[in-house]
C-alpha cells in the first residue's frame, strides 16, 4: 500500500483505475467484515489507531481494513452502504486530490471513509462545509458513525464562545464552515494567552464543494476588524445628495468593472450643494471617498439581491449561494454609505486587525482534498494554487437528464409570466418543480406571481433559511414547487418522493428526540421511523418518475457556468429521470453587461412580441462567451488578491511565528538584550555618521537616549572624561561602547529590583507581555499601512511602473521599518518600568506564557504592558 499515493499521481485516467482497484479490494473484505458483531466492529478502531500511533504503520497501511470498518458502520448505523464510485471518491480524498463526483452521489457518506482512516492518527480532521447548516447536518448525521465506532465528532458554529470551540477542536473530526476555520486561525493569532487558543494544527482538512470554497469565495480575504472613530454625519449628507444626482449626466458607471466616476457636471453640483468653492481641495480630500461610495452604494448594491435590511442592521447576502453573511461588512466605508442610504444606524468603520485570504489559510494544511459536482471548469486554478489534481470520479448509474435549450424573450416581465406559465402546466401533471432565482428580490416577485395563480409553492431564500432542510426534503415530492435562490444549489439532495432520512429526522425532533442530547432514544427510534418513512417515499417516487421527474427551472444565467451546472445537476440523481430549462431575458443582468443591447435592439428591428421566445444557437453561443469571460476575469482578479497577500503571507508567518513563541513560553531575555543593542546602534550610526565629535549632534542622540532608557551620564562627561579614550577625542565606537555597557548595566538592576518584588521569574514574563503588546500594536499599525498603500498602488502602473513590484518593495521596507520600530518600542516600555518600581504598591501582571496566572508586581507595569 505504501507506494500508492506515488502511483495515483502518475496522471487522472490512470488514478482512477488505481482508486477502482483500491474500491474493489474493500468490497472483497465485505463478507469478513459483515460477520462481526458490534463490539468487535468498535473494537476495530483500537487496533488500528494503535497500528498507526505506536506500531509506526502508515495510514496508507491501514486504507482497507479501515474504509471496510467505517462502510460496515455505516449501514448498521444509517442502514447505508458506500457503492464502489463511494469508496473510490473517499480514498482519492485520502491521498488529497479533488474527487468529482456528480450531484446526487452521496458525497456526504463519501467524506465518512477518509474522515475515519485519518481521525486514526489522532491529530485531527477538519471537514469544511459550506454553511452551518451543513456543518450541524453532517456533524450530527455522519457523526453517529463515527460516535459507534469510538470516535469523537464536533461542530463549529458562529455562536460558539471560546472554551466550546476548544472543546469541538479537540475532538477527533471537526465540522465547519471555511470562514468559522480561517477566523478561529486569526484571532488565536490576536490571542495574549495560550489559554484563550482554540485551534490545535491544521493536519487534513476535506473541503465540501471545494470548487465554491476555494474559489468563488477566495476574492475576498477574511479580515478581523475593530472599530475606529469616524465621522457618520458626512455618510448622512451624501446619502441625501446622490439621489438628487443623474447617471450619465452628473457621473457614469461601469457595471461590468463595479466603478463609478464622476462627471465635472456633478463635482459643480455636489460643490453647490455642501456650498464648498472646490471639492478637490486639500481640506476636503476625504469627502470625494464619500461621494463615491454613496454613488456606489445607488448604483452597484441593491436591496434583496446584494443586501437585505433585517432589524435595523444591513446584512450582506452572498451572491454565490444566496446566503445570509451574519457578522460581515463591507469594507472602505461602503458599508456605511448603505447604511445612509436605507437609513439605519450608521456603525463606525473598520480598521484591520487580522487578515488573510482562504487561499494561504487553507495552504497552513499538511494535507488538503476536496469534492464537488462541478471541478473540470476550474481544473487549472486547483492545480496551480493549492496543487490539487482532480479525480473524475464515475457516477454509480447512467445520467438520464435533458437539458432543454434556452428560451429568450426581450423583457423580464414577459420571462416571469412564461415562467409561471410553465410552472403551471407541470403542477397540473404533478411533476415537482425546482426554480433557480439569483436574488432574494426576484424569488418574492416568482411568489406573488404564482400566489395570483393560485399555485402553492415554497420560497427558499436567505430570509427563509432556517426552515431549508424541511423545504428541501419535501421539493422532489408530487406537485411540489420550490421557489429558491443559488441556496439550492449547494449540498442538498433532492430525493424524489421527498428524503427519507430528513423527513425521519424531522418526525423524530418534532416528538422531541435529538441524536446528540438523547442518543440513545433517537437511535432505538430511528429504525421504525426510518422503515415507515422509506416505505410511503418508494411509493411516492415510482409516481414522480412516471410523470418525468425533477424539473429544474431556472430564471436567469448566473456569472459562472459552475453554478449553472449545479442547479442543473439537481435533477436526474442517481439513475432517476429529469429535466432542465433556463428562461432568459435582454434585460437580465448577464446579458446588459455583455450582449443585451445588440441583441434587444434586433428583436425590435424584427418586430418579434415581447411574449414570444426565441431560442438561438447565436444568444447562447455569447452567454456561453459572457460567461468564461467573466470567469477569467474573476480568475485575474483572485490571482491578483493572492499575488499581494503573498506579500503580506511571509511577513504573518515571521510576525504570527514570533508570537507563538512568546506565548509558549520562551526566554526571550537574549532577544531582549539584542534589540537594546540593535536600537542603540542605530541611534549612534544615525548621529555620528559625518565628521569628528565635534561635528556631531550629541544633544539629540542624548534626548533620544532618555526617552528609551536614560543615560547615567552627560555627552560633555563622556566626550571630556578619560575612560574611553584621550579626553576630547572620543570615536564613535568607543562612544557606542560607552553606552552599551551604561545600558547593559541598568537592565541589570532593573532585573534585580523586580526580582526583589516578585521573583526571578517575573521578569522573564514581563519581558515576554512588553514585546506581546509592542509586537500587536505594531503589526495592526502597519496593516493600516499596507491597505493605505494598496489602495493608491495602482497608480504606479501610469508612471510605467509594475504596482506588484513597487508593492513588494514598499511593503518588504515597511516591514523592516516595523520591526526596528518593535525594538525600540519593547525596550523603551521595558525601562518605563525601572521609573514606576520607585512608586509603592502591588498589582497583578499576566505573563502570556503562564496562561492566566499571574504574579504581584507594581502597579505601574499593568498600565505600561496594558497596550
């Protein structure tokens, strides 16, 4: 076994042959593993993580007997067995590739074999979903497999306090979502002990629609932020001027690059308005950054399809999956320029704190692997930035789903009645329904649309999303119509005659039986639920089948053909018959930006009817061109946010790597002694660089000298006394020896005198809280320093010079700056300390290293180290 992982990389087609072979060996052992009874099946478990963790045997040793224990488990558990496409899809993602596998494959048991073999090892599994539904479904669901066979599930959840968090990672597979993981690696990077980190390594993490994760959503870094003063009263004014401003006469936009820019016209108006004679002057800079967020705020972000108002508060929706992102704000003040504009309470920007894109989290991991529906698109991209092949994975029975061609008409009006018409004709039938919007605002106009019809329906969408799995469970049922945005797009199975397994799960929780609070109840339950539930679906399903299956519906093209596909691939699961269309209409937001115009002013020249459809090779040919154009423009743009963050990348590592070592404990005593030579010499090259003492600035280089530790003596006592050369004639070596030996004395008696307050080791931790303090006041300055120059780099490219290249540079200097900036700093805080210990008194200082047991010394140091 031990050279397979060499093997499977010798190219895809040869890989996949190799995982069937692995596939077929653990079916063979399926009659030994089936005699087993329970205990011995959990016993299992033991044995292997002893193989693995004592005997030295690698994880590729114990890949069968393994993957045949977890499929055994599984169908005692959940009365499911993985299918040979399963088993191959769990061991390519053991040895880290990307398995594609279709819609409707069970993917979600899939991730049950390669979470188990490496949970063996006893340092964790990470498995990333998309959304905390998910995350609590699969951790709940798979986890009573893992929980028979002896091994501990946990998940993260945004509401989740610290000590919780700890816990769930501590547990042998973790269940998450992809910003839960990537901010719980940030603020254990803000942690000032290591008591307060969460996080135990990142060892193998599986990526649950690898291709949404790793791609659509790494444009935008994560960032932590606090607040910083601003002033809301500008945001107000603004919000008041733009709608009294015209497009295309006081300021044009550029929907396809997200910019707006105003006209000469409108710099005149908003001049008049705030009765200013120039907008562009020194004084009132920061006022053009309001006008153009507020324009923007108009133009580019709409309500109920880029945001919502929920409770006074403006909530970003995720255009990919058409979710709610509680706790994220837009950044730059555009967030506030929305808040103006809907006229809610405006919250104060945001100054950086901590950031990081998911592509350089999600590289911290030894081992990564993925799976989706939808890879070959972004095959490339996978390989290039994370180093992932993927693996197309067969689907276990033959697609039976047609793809109808799309039909055009020239309004969205006269779309949506051919849509409610359509939909009309198969309730009538009873085929179930499943229609694709790409925004909350479009799923409520479909409703009252089929409300007048009189056609019951359900709406899926970011307001409704607590109530999704019920929805999603009953959608593939007799004359069900499901009217949702991209939510329904991603990880959810459309079973038809409704999902057995949920709707059980459903019944269950509703006679108040819960898999994690009354294990035992639930799973003495679940067998005659689950029988009763599959018997009446079965039944259902035949019915479905016969009027053609799941129809799947959908409104509008989205940006990228991935999530085109994924709407499509929710029909025709597993063998099952289907079917698919997409309306389309001049106006939708796809065709204006790219080929709206010619094409609506075509239809026009030919007097075709507004109601009328069009399906042309021609139209679809340049949606299909729209599309990968604004993929690969999208590509650039998460190629670009990579390119700077790898800059800052290297410079986390140094800073985040520091930080880590004080908080474990080590003796930074000799780093301390090194800055207060590093800073001292500085301060000496600086003033004596030209001439002879008598040319130099000594009255400077002493103040600057008091204010980091105080000298014991004057320049005139040195410069005039004999123990460092003739009198008069003093080098600028000798002057720095001089002060060396002056500095090096004084820390030594600070060190005495804390000793004689608290003990020896007292100072250690003072010296490690001063430079954990220094060290994060001085990286949040300089990530202040980085977005600043990130924001006006651009411009370096009209001067012919390459932004990227002038960005490294500029930032590598900054870096330097601030680590000599931490030198002083950590050393000038350390002496404070000597003038305030003549202060009686006894207060409480935490050494980071020591968690939170701190030791009594003056009262004064709490201020200085307080940061």
């Amino acid at each position: 076994m031990l050279g397979l992982s060499k093997i499977l990389r010798m190219g895809e087609g040869r890989a996949v042959k190799r995982l069937a072979k692995i596939a077929d060996q653990v079916m063979d052992l399926d009659e030994e593993y089936t005699k087993l009874t329970d205990e011995e099946l959990q016993a299992k478990t033991d044995e292997l993580k002893k193989r693995v963790q004592e005997d030295g045997e690698s994880l590729d040793d114990i890949l069968l007997e393994a993957f045949a224990t977890a499929r055994e488990a599984s169908w005692r558990v959940l009365g499911q067995k993985h299918y040979k496409v399963q088993i191959m899809g769990g061991a390519g993602l053991h040895f880290g590739y990307v398995s594609e596998m279709k819609t409707g494959e069970g993917k979600t048991l899939t991730c049950v074999l390669p979470a188990y073999l490496n949970a063996l090892s006893g340092k964790g599994v990470h498995v990333v979903t998309v959304n905390d539904y998910l995350a609590k479904r699969d951790a709940e669901w798979m986890g009573r497999v893992h929980r028979f066979l002896g091994l501990s599930t946990d998940v993260i959840l945004s509401g989740k306090n610290p000590a919780e968090r700890r816990e769930a990672y501590n547990a042998d597979i973790t269940y998450g979502t992809n910003n839960e993981f990537g901010f719980d690696y940030l603020r254990d990077n803000m942690a000032h002990s290591l008591n307060d980190l969460v996080q135990r390594g990142h060892n193998y993490a599986i990526v649950d629609e690898v291709d949404s994760i790793l791609i659509d959503e790494a444009r935008t870094p994560l960032i932590i932020s606090g607040p910083v003063e601003g002033s809301s009263k500008w945001f107000s004014a603004f919000a008041a001027i733009a709608p009294k401003l015209t497009r295309d006469i006081h300021y044009e936009v550029d929907e396809r690059k997200k910019t707006v820019g105003v006209k000469e016209e409108g710099v005149e108006f908003v001049e008049d308005q705030l009765g200013i004679e120039n907008l562009y002057a020194p004084e009132h800079s920061q006022l053009v950054s309001y006008l153009n967020n507020s324009i923007k705020a108009k133009e580019l972000f709409t309500r109920d399809k880029d945001y919502i108002v929920r409770n006074g508060e403006v909530v970003i929706v995720d255009e990919f999956t058409g979710r709610i992102l509680d706790g994220r704000r837009y950044n730059e003040g555009i967030h506030q320029a929305i808040e103006a504009k809907e006229h809610v309470e405006i919250k104060n920007e945001n100054q950086t704190l901590a950031t990081v894109t998911l592509q350089n989290y999600f590289r911290l991991y030894d081992k990564l692997a993925g799976m989706t529906g939808t890879a070959e698109t972004e095959a490339a991209e996978l390989k290039s930035t994370y180093k992932l092949d993927v693996a197309a994975i067969p689907t276990n029975k033959e697609n039976k789903r047609k793809d109808n061609v799309d039909l055009i008409y020239k309004t969205q009006e006269a779309k949506f009645e051919a849509v409610a018409e359509d939909i009309a004709e198969r309730v009538e039938i009873g085929q179930p329904v499943l229609v694709g919007t790409t925004s909350v605002e479009r799923s409520e106009y479909l409703s009252r649309l089929l409300q007048r019809r009189g056609i019951k329906h359900n709406v899926l969408n970011a307001k409704y999303h607590e109530k999704e799995a019920e929805i999603v469970a009953q959608a593939g049922r007799l004359g069900a119509v499901t009217v949702a945005t991209n939510m329904a797009g991603r990880g959810t199975d459309i079973v038809l005659g409704g999902n057995p397994d949920i709707i059980a799960d459903i019944n269950l929780r509703e006679r108040g039986l819960d898999p994690v609070e009354t294990p035992e109840e639930y799973e003495e339950a679940w067998d005659d639920e689950i029988e009763k539930v599959r018997k009446e679906s079965k039944e259902e399903a035949e019915k479905v089948r016969e009027v053609g299956g799941l129809y799947v519906l959908g409104t509008e093209r989205h940006e990228s053909r991935r999530i085109d596909n994924q709407l499509r691939g929710r029909s025709a699961r597993q063998g099952d018959p289907g079917e698919t269309r997409f309306y389309l209409s001049m106006r939708d937001d796809l065709m204006v930006r790219f080929v709206g115009q010619t094409m609506e002013a075509m239809m026009t020249r030919l007097n075709i009817p507004d109601d009328e459809a069009i399906d042309s090779k021609m139209v679809t040919n340049a949606i299909k061109g729209a599309q990968s154009q604004v993929e690969s423009a999208n590509f650039e743009m998460r190629k670009n946010v990579l390119k700077y963050d790898e800059v800052m990348n290297e410079q986390r590592k140094v800073i985040y790597g520091e930080r880590r070592q004080i908080l474990e404990g080590e003796d930074v005593e000799k780093q301390i002694r090194s800055m207060l030579k590093d800073t001292i010499e500085a301060y000496v090259d600086g003033a004596t660089a030209e001439g002879y003492v008598e040319d130099w600035d000594l009255d400077t280089l002493w103040n600057a000298l008091d204010s980091l530790y105080g000298p014991t003596f004057t320049h005139e006592e040195l410069v005039e006394g004999d123990e460092y050369g003739r009198p008069g004639e003093l080098s600028s070596s000798q002057l720095l020896d001089a002060l060396l030996e002056d500095a090096n004395r004084e820390y030594d008696e600070l060190e005495e005198k804390v000793s004689e307050v608290a003990g020896e080791e007292q100072m250690r931790g003072m010296e490690r809280a001063a430079l954990l303090n220094v060290v994060d006041q001085k990286w949040r300055e300089h990530l202040y320093e980085m977005d600043y120059l990130k924001e006006g780099i651009g411009l370096r490219a009209m001067a012919q010079r390459d932004p990227l290249v002038e960005y490294q540079r500029e930032g590598g200097d900054m870096f330097n700056r601030m680590k000599d900036g931490i030198k002083e700093e950590t050393v000038r805080q350390l002496f404070l300390v000597r003038n305030q210990l003549k202060q009686a008194g006894q207060v409480h200082v935490e050494d980071p290293a020591a968690g939170n047991e701190g030791v009594a010394v003056d009262r004064a140091t709490q201020t200085t180290m307080g940061g």
